[in-house]
C-alpha cells in the first residue's frame, strides 16, 4: 500500500481538502441527473452513492483524524447510511493508507528524543494496520514481540476545526435543528480529544482489563507506560485475526456462541457494573486467538455511564414500560427525547416512532436467551431505518432528539449488536454477567 509523507495540518489544508471534495460530489449529481434520463431511479442512485462514498471516503483519508473517525462511526450505522457507504467508510476501521518510514522516526524524535531503533531492539518501519488517529507497527525488545502504536501528526490539533468542517453535514444528515444542538457535537469533541491522549488511553486500558480479567476467555495485552508517551502507546503484540476476517470462513458454530458470549458479557459485564464502557465496538478493535479467546484492543474510547442517564434508559428497555404508555412517556421526557416545548403532533409522532424501534431493539433483553444469528430480526430492525430515513413528515421535524449520553451508548449497542450478528452467536445468556 501506497504510504503517505506528510498529512494536511493547517485550517486552511485540510478545508481546501475538503472543498475538494465537496466539488467531486457535485460532479457526481450532475452524472445523476443525466443517468435518471437513461436509466432506471433506482441505478441512477446506486451510481451516485458509490461514486459519492469513493469520493467522501478519499479525502477523508488523506485528512486522518478527526473526519475519518466520523466516517468510521457512521459506517457502523448499517440502518442509516446506503449500502455504498457503510462498505467505503468501514475501511477506515483498519486499512487507510499508513505514514512512510521517514515520517514515524520523525513522530518518535519529536516525543523521545530518539529514532526507534534506539528504544527497541527491532522495529518495522513499515506499519502493519492503519486506521482513523494511528497505525501500529510491530518491534520487539528484550525477547517481547510489541505493538507500537502512533498517532498521526496534527490529529489531536485539528479535532475541533475538523468537526466544524463535519458539522453541516452531520446536521443535514441527521436533521438536527435548534439552539442546544452543539451538545452533540461537543460530545463527539470531547470524546475524540480523549481518543488522542495516549497517556490516558494506557490509564484506561490497564484499568479496564484489570475489572475484566476474571471474564472467563477474554485476553488483553500489557501495556508499558515507560515506552508510551502523548502519542506514542506500546503493548504486547497479541496474536490473532481479526473478528471480521474470522467471521468470513468460521463455520464452528460452538466457536461462535462461545465467543459471542464472552463478548456480550464483557459488554454487559461493563455497562451494568462498572457503568463504563468501550464505546468503540468494530471488528478492527478485537481479535480471536488460537486459544479461542476474545482479544479485547484499543480502550481510547471509554463512555461513562452517569446514574441519571443509566436508570432511565434500561428502565425504558423493559416490558412493563413498553406496556405502560404513561411510564413509556415519562420515561421519554427523563432521558429528552420528548421536550415541553414539543407540540401534540411532534409528542405523538415520537412517542410512536421510539415504542416501536424499542419494542424491536429490546428484543434480547427479554428472554433470557437470545438467537443473534436471526436474520429476521437484523432485517426487522434495518427495515424500521429504512422506512423512517424515508419519512417526510420527520424530514420537517426536529432531529435533535435525546441526551447527549445517546451518541455513544447507542453506538455501542448498535456496534455489539452486529458484532454478534457476524459472529452468527445462538443461545446466547442474556444475564449470564450476573454470577461475575
């Protein structure tokens, strides 16, 4: 793979970038438009999303950071985006193109004051993953293989310029309105400027395997904080594959409930006791051993859990609200989804909207085993996106809907949720994190 010897740092770099590509888009609806007159909506849509997801996806990854996190985030929203995007964005998971050679002993002269030959005793300069903030290289020193991970130069620098670049898309995307929007955003914000500070990244890392390393067949690496520095981390080299390279030839379905589970109830396990969780589940972020054990990486992206939050939101999961509309409603005025200021009409469209994505969504929480292979289910849950994406009526309505905690907490559900659905994970126990 082509590697990359300098990365657009400045405001004004990384706008140009992306007037640039903001002006390949616009191509892109005028062949749509020729297209509708040739061939079928249908084509003429598929063709646009396509060349638009190519496009979007390569500039953004030239950009690094910031921008290509968001892409990453959206490509796990299988029920919102096209086909076409979530297949480009989800590259950015593990294969971006990487820093060249020169460039990484730059980063760790910058940081140690020495190239990395001087810290270990072997190092590959050529990197072995690339993602959205870093990319990792493999070393070695006395007698230990190492991951190396280093953070794209700039990245942390231009978080907030990056997202006011990303903002008016999000906005139109998402159909977010009103004043108090720029909670949302200053959510995602705060969360990527955490992802960037490697030195608390190692804090979070040790923490959390720490509480879970009594889960029965999960494994972590070490981390050496002597090694590790603002944006350098380095940890041992875990053996494995990747969960979605796995997922593509395992036909071992014992295999796959036993892992499904371990990671359901390291999520669980997480949410429910230590009210903390990794809220960045992609199959870039676990690996499955020889040993068959769920290899747990990357705990930059740690979500609190507050109370106020926490008690509403599952209490909202179980069937005694669903079958209450009076504590249905209450519980959806708890956690702002519902407003006073809403009007009857706007109260009544949400109140249904949520009863029933719930109703589908909080399906597993019901029965103490749940079957995550179930297309029907998946299919259920896609179609609900499907058909609200398309809705006219909320198109005029406000989408800035809910606390902010929903950005993250969401995400890793809906995350965990088609992990184990790729894992094809059957008779799964729901509950089974209590006895830990």
């Amino acid at each position: 793979m082509k590697t990359i010897d300098s990365i657009p740092t400045s405001k004004i770099q990384r706008a140009s970038k992306l007037i640039q590509t903001g002006a390949k888009v616009g191509v892109n609806y005028l062949k749509y438009y020729g297209e509708k007159i040739t061939k079928t909506e249908e084509e003429a849509k598929e063709n646009l999303n396509a060349s638009n997801a190519e496009d979007i996806y390569d500039g953004l990854k030239q950009l690094k950071g910031s921008a290509l996190k968001v892409a990453q985030m959206l490509s796990m929203e299988k029920s919102i985006l096209p086909q076409a995007y979530v297949d480009k964005f989800s590259l950015a998971q593990f294969s971006v193109p990487p820093l060249s050679a020169p460039l990484v002993t730059k980063t760790f002269k910058n940081y140690f004051g020495k190239s990395p030959n001087e810290i270990y005793d072997k190092f590959n300069p050529n990197s072995v993953n690339a993602a959205s903030i870093g990319q990792v290289h493999l070393a070695e020193k006395d007698g230990k293989k190492l991951a190396v991970k280093i953070q794209y130069p700039g990245v942390a620098e231009s978080i907030s310029s990056d997202l006011a670049l990303v903002k008016p898309i999000a906005i139109k995307m998402f159909n977010i309105k009103g004043k108090d929007s720029d909670k949302y955003f200053k959510e995602v914000e705060n969360k990527l400027i955490e992802e960037t500070n490697y030195i608390n990244e190692v804090e979070q890392s040790i923490a959390m395997a720490e509480a879970c390393k009594h889960l029965p067949n999960l494994a972590f690496p070490n981390y050496y904080k002597e090694l590790s520095s603002d944006r350098i981390i380095t940890m041992d080299w875990m053996q494995g594959e990747h969960l979605s390279e796995f997922t593509k030839h395992n036909t071992n379905q014992e295999l796959s409930n036993k892992i499904g589970q371990a990671l359901w109830d390291f999520y669980m396990f997480q949410m429910h006791r230590l009210k903390r969780v990794h809220a960045d589940p992609h199959p870039g972020n676990f690996l499955i051993s020889k040993d068959e054990k769920l290899v747990a990486l990357d705990f930059g992206c740690i979500k609190v859990v507050p109370e106020d939050f926490y008690v509403p939101y599952f209490e909202l999961a179980k069937k005694e609200s669903l079958e209450s509309p009076t504590l249905f409603k209450e519980k959806l005025f708890e956690l702002e989804i519902l407003k006073p200021e809403d009007s009857k009409e706007e109260q009544e469209f949400f109140y249904e909207m949520f009863h029933e994505l719930l109703s589908i969504f909080t399906a597993p929480f019901h029965s103490e085993v749940f079957d995550f292979s179930d297309a029907t289910f998946f299919g259920r849950i896609a179609d609900l996106g499907e058909r609200y994406s398309k809705n006219t009526e909320l198109r005029k309505m406000n989408g800035n809907r809910g606390s902010q905690h929903f950005i993250y907490i969401n995400r890793t559900f809906f995350g965990l949720y088609n992990l184990m659905h790729d894992l094809k994970a059957k008779e799964v126990k729901i509950n089974n994190f209590n006895q830990y």
